[in-house]
C-alpha cells in the first residue's frame, strides 16, 4: 500500500505564494500519477494538476500559469507551487496517487492541507 502526506498548507493574502509538498512512503514502485486536488466549502472537490511519469503534466483551466508541479523522484516527494494566489484558491488540498494499471481513478488519497486566501 502507499501512503501520502502532504504538508505546507497556510494562510497567505492573494497575490501570494504557498508550495505544498506530498510524501510518498509504502510500495511507491507501484505509482503511475500523482496530483492534487482541492475541495472548497460547500463545492465538488476538484481535480488541480497531475504529474504523470513520461507524460506531459496536466493543470485544471483555473490554475494554468499560476500552479506548477514538479516531481523529485528520488525523494518520493511531489511539489505544487502556487503563485498569484485568489481567494477563490481557498480549499483543503489533498494530494493523491494513482497505483492502479487499468484504471485512471486516484485511488490513494492524503489526509489534506488547509490553504486559506486572504483578500
């Protein structure tokens, strides 16, 4: 099994930045993807970005340009660096790991990280 843990989260007043890191620990051999995605109060949660090995990685329409992901995978760690940060970015973000061959579904998920945007 994998484990994530996500760590990072904050509170920053828009325009800011904030990078949020995710730990994989447990049979990290077994990930094709890993990402992000947030849940806001009162919303659907929502798919942020994914980083898939030998693939390009993707962002949600919403935060192309300001989000970047970046994978180190020597350390089993993924980064999401968040620039040019809106209120509307206020969430818990959850990190999550895709182990499955067949299926597209993240079927890891982290506990989660409270990031707040203050106006």
């Amino acid at each position: 099994q994998v484990q994530l843990v996500e760590s990072g989260g904050g509170l920053v007043q828009a325009g800011g930045s904030l990078r949020l890191s995710c730990v994989a620990s447990g049979r990290t051999f077994s990930i094709y993807a890993m990402g992000w995605f947030r849940q806001a109060p009162g919303k659907e949660r929502e798919f942020v970005g994914a980083i898939t090995w030998g693939a390009p990685t993707m962002y949600a329409d919403s935060v192309k340009g300001r989000f970047g992901i970046l994978g180190d995978n020597a350390k089993n760690t993924v980064y999401l660096q968040m620039n040019s940060l809106k209120p509307e970015d206020t969430a818990v973000y959850y990190c999550v790991a895709r182990t499955k061959p067949r299926s597209p579904a993240y079927d890891i998920w982290g506990q989660g990280t409270q990031v707040t945007v203050s106006s």
